[in-house]
C-alpha cells in the first residue's frame, strides 16, 4: 500500500515532466510532427499506474498538447503539421484512451 502510493506520488511528478519534454521535442526537435505519436505510451503508463479518470484527463491533455503543436506548426520557423497528420495523432490518442480506460485501475478498488 505504501509502495503504491510512492509509486503514483513520483509518477505525479515525473508525467508532466515527460509530457512537458515530449511537447518541447515536437515543437523544436528536428523529428518532425510525427513526434506526438510520443503521447501514445504516456497514456498506457497512467493506465498501468494511476486511475481511471486520470487515464480520461491524461488524454485530455495529450490531445491539448497535440492541438498547441498543430497551432504553432503554422508560424514560421517551425516544422508544418497538416490537417491528416493532425487527425491521425488524435485518432489515435482517443483509441488509446478509450481502450486504456478498461485497464486502468477503478477509482475506488473493492475492499479486501
């Protein structure tokens, strides 16, 4: 019980760190748009780990991060991402979160 709740204490602290390093690559690493398919394996990481709704706000916010790299993709300077590569990062974000939602653990898990 300690162990876990360690366990999902560092990943609270550790996750936005990795979605903050994840969005910064796909802005302005050299990878192209192709970058935020990175989002895929976080959210399967908080299914693993954390609840049910944080695997639903894990997604949210995958999808936000994914949308805030499509705007800046239109000023100058940055890689482009178009329209179907856009739609098909968030295709797939929505697929893992739906399917990651049954393997998360249920919020209140029964009493032993």
């Amino acid at each position: 019980m300690i162990r876990e709740r360690r366990l999902e204490n560092a990943f609270l602290f550790l996750i936005p760190l990795a979605l903050l390093a994840i969005f910064l690559l796909d802005v302005l690493g050299p990878f192209g748009p192709g970058t935020s398919v990175l989002y895929v394996p976080m959210i399967l990481l908080v299914s693993k780990v954390l609840p049910q709704p944080a695997v639903v706000y894990m997604g949210v916010c995958c999808a936000v991060f994914t949308f805030a790299s499509f705007m800046l993709s239109s000023v100058e300077g940055f890689d482009s991402m178009n329209a179907e590569q856009f739609a098909s990062i968030l295709i797939a974000i929505a697929a893992t979160t739906y399917l990651s939602f049954g393997l998360a653990r249920p919020r209140n898990p029964p009493a032993e």
